[in-house]
C-alpha cells in the first residue's frame, strides 16, 4: 500500500475511534424509525460474464455468491435492509441499476467486482468512489438547482470516499490480502448514484490463489462481514452528522 495512503487510513482509525468513543450514545439514533436501505450490486450477468478464471469461472458467478453472502451479513446486523440490483443471472445495464437504485431510494450502493492480473504477483483488494476530480471536462458544471444524471454522485462524493476508507480497514483487519487502497475513479456506474456509493474489487480469477479463495464461503462470509463492518461504522458516523473530509489523492 502507498505511503500516503497508509498515513490516511491510520489518522482516520484515530479519528473514527475519537468520534465513536465521545459522541453520546452510540445508538443509530436521529432516524430510529426509518428504514436504512443499502443497495448491493453483484457486477455483471446474462450474457455479460465479467472476467472468466481456468476452469470456466465466472466473474458474475463470484460477484452474486459474494452479494448474496452481504446481504446476509446485513440483514443480520437487523440496522439495515439490503436490496439485490439483480436477483438472478440476468443482465442489468449499468443505467438500470443506478436508475434502480435512486429510484427505490437507498441509502447506500455498494458494487462487487473482481480485477483483472496477468501478473504473478495477487491483487488483493481496491475500492474505488467517484470524485469530481475525476470527472471527464464534457461533464456539465454542478449546480445546486439543476443536476443532470450524470453528476448525481457530487454532492456525495465525500461521504462515498469515507464510506470506502472504513471499508478498507475492515478488510485489512479480516482478511489476509493487501490493499491496493481507496482510489477515486470516473466509474459510469457510481457517477449516476444518488446516494453514498462504492465499488468493491476483490482479487483476480486469473490468479489461482486468489480464485480458490474467492470460491470458499467462509473467505465471501469474511468479505461481508467486513464490509458489513465498515457500513455501520460509516452509518454511526452519517447518523451524527460526521463527515471525515479526509486528505486523499484527489484533493
Ligand atoms: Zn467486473
């Protein structure tokens, strides 16, 4: 992991810690009645595999047996309600499942996919949000009163790079596997999500130590535990009005 990036996540540990111990109550407080609602995204379907491992695995087969392990994971917590963008294998456009999303309202979108190596070496896992920075110049400027589909992400931009630092660190903690770290990306997908919204990559099926660990229920059991862990530290943090606005890359 970059050294930047090493140097960011042990001040957001101390800071989440700060946060968490101080704050009165650590109940999920100011909303106690609504329902919090985190939309999981198993990546690919249908005819779109995703990448494809020897022995004829399927990105989209690993990405729906992770997102199924997830909400599991988080129904179980019984603090959220998480929703499938595909409950089958059946192809779903990337503007369908954003479209999905914003219009079933959800709190949170969380999208599982794995890398691509040719390489020897493993590729652990990345999460990626979208920032501004990253933005392609044809984007149209943001404006308070008018936002078109494709900058839904910006006024949440901040939230979703916190959001993907918790995560991080949950999975540092669970998993034996390296960062690639928290990276912002210009992803189609994230940019047109009117919430909170990361993507999750976890390893490669083109490598074998990776692949054989990603078919294993108790490694996606640990995956979504992890995340699940890092959501509701991140839920803990939204719920009082705290947003780390963190140093990263992109700022
Ligand atoms: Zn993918």
């Amino acid at each position: 992991m970059r050294k930047d990036l090493c140097f960011l996540n042990v001040i957001l540990i101390g800071v989440v810690a700060v946060c968490l111990c101080f704050w009165p109550s650590a109940s999920l407080g100011q909303d106690a009645g609504k329902v919090y609602k985190v939309i999981v995204d198993p990546g690919h379907g249908g005819q779109d595999t995703g990448s494809k491992g020897s022995g004829g695995l399927l990105e989209k087969e690993v990405t729906m047996a992770l997102a199924k392990k997830l909400v599991q994971a988080l129904e179980e917590t019984g603090q959220v309600r998480a929703e499938l963008t595909r409950t089958d294998d059946q192809a779903v456009s990337l503007d369908d499942r954003a479209g999905l999303a914003n219009h079933n309202h959800g709190d949170l979108f969380i999208s599982l996919h794995l890398g691509t190596t040719f390489a020897s070496d493993p590729t652990g896992f990345s999460i990626y949000y979208w920032s501004p920075t990253t933005a392609s110049p044809t984007a149209m400027p943001f404006s308070n009163t008018v936002r078109s589909w494709d900058q839904e992400q910006e006024p949440y931009w901040e939230k979703s790079r916190m959001l993907a630092s918790l995560m991080q660190e949950e999975l540092l903690w669970s998993i034996p596997w390296a960062s690639g770290g928290v990276l912002p990306a210009d992803i189609y997908l994230l940019r047109r999500a009117r919430m909170p919204a990361v993507m999750v990559e976890l390893g490669s099926l083109n490598h074998l130590e990776e692949a054989a660990q990603l078919q294993k229920p108790e490694f996606q059991e640990a995956v979504a535990k992890a995340v699940t862990q890092g959501l509701i530290k991140y839920r803990s943090l939204e719920d009082k009005g705290i947003v780390i606005k963190l140093k990263s890359p992109d700022s």
